[in-house]
C-alpha cells in the first residue's frame, strides 16, 4: 500500500455480514457450486487463522482457512481470498495471504490446500498438487489445486480425499 494505511486482524463474528457481501461483490452467486464451497457447508472457517483488511473503517479484503484433511491427514484449506476490486493490486491480497500463513505455521499448522492460480500463489510456496493425490469433492479444475507445506516434506505420502476435518464440524 502506498500513502493508504492497511491494517490486517483476525476475523471477527461481529465481521461476517461485511465479509459475505463483499464475497457477493467478487464471486457472485456461482461461488455455492465451487469444490470449496462443498467443505464450507460442513466445517466452519477458522476465526483465529482468517483475516480482514482494513483501510481505516472500510473493510478492503478477506481471506479465511477451514480445518480439513487430506485422507487422514490434517491441513487447511485457504480461501477465499479477496479484495475490493479498487484495490486490487496494491498488496492487500499479498498481505491478508502472508499473515495467514505466517499465523497459521506459528499455531503448528503443517500443510495448507487452495484452488487457485499457481502462478500469484506460488511466490509463498504453493505448487500443484501432483495428480491424484488429492480428490475434491464437486467440480474443480485440478491443475488449480495447489498446496503448501508449512514445514518441509509435510506433504511427503499424503494422498486421498479432501474433506472437512471432522472432529471441527458444525
């Protein structure tokens, strides 16, 4: 950000409306059928792990993490990342995505799962899911499906379905 001061807090019950219009604003209504969606109706998102952004008052972006698991293993899955369309490209993304990993890597997370484009995705660590190791449920395009080990060879032999982390369901 350049004269504008940003400021990144965790997620709060008190944001949520705020945080689901701008969602209506960027995804519409197209978001309910996406693969994420499908873990989101089963387990709800982490408040400590997600993040608003902050321009004084107006919230600017948001990006959320929900327990899941691949097969048996426990990871996150991150999104959605979003941001005000005006302010796009000013590094409120950026900041909202490092915060949540370097937050979610204090609190011992080690694997982070999301769908997206590799290549903004890839410069904090993310790299495609090598095919067949990890199976969403729903529609998804799975050279989208990315992830991140949060400490190193946590995804070594880690394979099977995407799926809410039970034991956090609603």
């Amino acid at each position: 950000m350049s004269d504008l001061s940003l400021t990144i807090l965790p997620e709060t019950l008190n944001d949520a409306q705020a945080i689901e219009r701008l969602h209506e604003r960027t995804f519409g209504p197209g978001r309910f059928v996406l693969s994420a969606y499908r873990l989101r109706e089963h387990v709800d998102h982490l408040l400590d792990l997600s993040f608003t952004a902050r321009i004084g008052t107006l919230l600017v972006g948001s990006v959320r993490q929900l327990p899941v698991c691949v097969g048996d293993t426990p990871a996150l899955m991150l999104g959605p990342l979003t941001v005000e369309p005006p302010f796009r490209g000013r590094g409120v993304g950026s900041a909202l995505l490092d915060r949540a990993l370097a937050d979610a890597r204090a609190k011992g997370h080690r694997l982070v799962l999301l769908v997206g484009d590799e290549p903004y995705y890839s410069r904090v660590g993310f790299k495609a899911v090598p095919k067949g190791r990890a199976i969403m449920p729903g529609p998804v395009d799975y050279a989208r499906l990315l992830v991140a080990e949060l400490v190193e060879g946590a995804f070594d032999g880690v394979s099977g379905a995407v799926r809410p982390d039970w034991s956090m369901t609603k």
